[in-house]
C-alpha cells in the first residue's frame, strides 16, 4: 500500500511540475483589479481603526460610568449608616428618660443611674 501511495505521488508531481515552471503573465486588468483590492483593504483598514478609537473612547466611559456608580451607592450607604446611628441614638436617649423616670420611684434604679453618672 506504501509503495502505490508514493507511486501515485510521484505520477502526480510530475504531472503538475511543468505548470509550476511556467511564468505568469499578468494583464493590465488584473493589475488595476490588484490596485482595487489594495485601496479596499486601507479603507478596511481605516475602519478598523476608528472602531478601535470607539472601543477605547468606549473603556473610558464605563470606567466613569463604575467610578460614579460606586460613588453613588457609597454614598447612599454612608446616609442609611448616619440615619441608622441617629435611630439608635434616640432610642438610646428614650430608653435614659425612662429610667430616670423610674429611679423616681426606684431607689435602686436612682443609685445605679448615679454609680454611672446618668442621674
């Protein structure tokens, strides 16, 4: 099987060896058909490259769009944080009034608020 295969493979050599021996000739139509390919791939070209000046102009306004995202949801957190610690504080001074109230009628509650300072 080997020795048809390379059999077959020099037939075909030989065969196709003048053809690649032969000179080209090249017309005038080919040329100018040559020239128009050419001037069609710079014009890709140029296209290419203001698709990547897109693309770059593209990566800058995301990066603002995220910087100003994250900004924005920074801040909204820091607010819900602050309105948070000011609940809690009011709780807290509620919660003292209470047991100043209490330590009216409470000696032991009035001798706690005054240990810490509270009374």
């Amino acid at each position: 099987m080997g020795k048809v295969c390379r059999v077959i493979l020099i037939l075909l050599a030989l065969h196709v060896w003048p053809f690649a021996l032969t000179a080209i000739e090249y017309t005038q139509k080919d040329r100018d058909i040559l020239i128009e390919i050419r001037t069609k791939l710079h014009e890709i070209d140029k296209r290419f490259e203001q698709i990547d000046k897109r693309f770059d102009d593209l990566k800058i306004y995301m990066g603002l769009l995220t910087t100003i995202t994250i900004a924005v949801l920074s801040y909204v957190m820091y607010r819900i944080h602050r309105i948070e610690d000011k609940n809690d504080n009011r709780s807290y001074d509620k919660i003292i009034i209470a047991m100043r109230e209490l330590a009216q009628t409470d000696p032991k509650m009035q001798k706690a608020l005054k240990v810490v300072g509270l009374l």
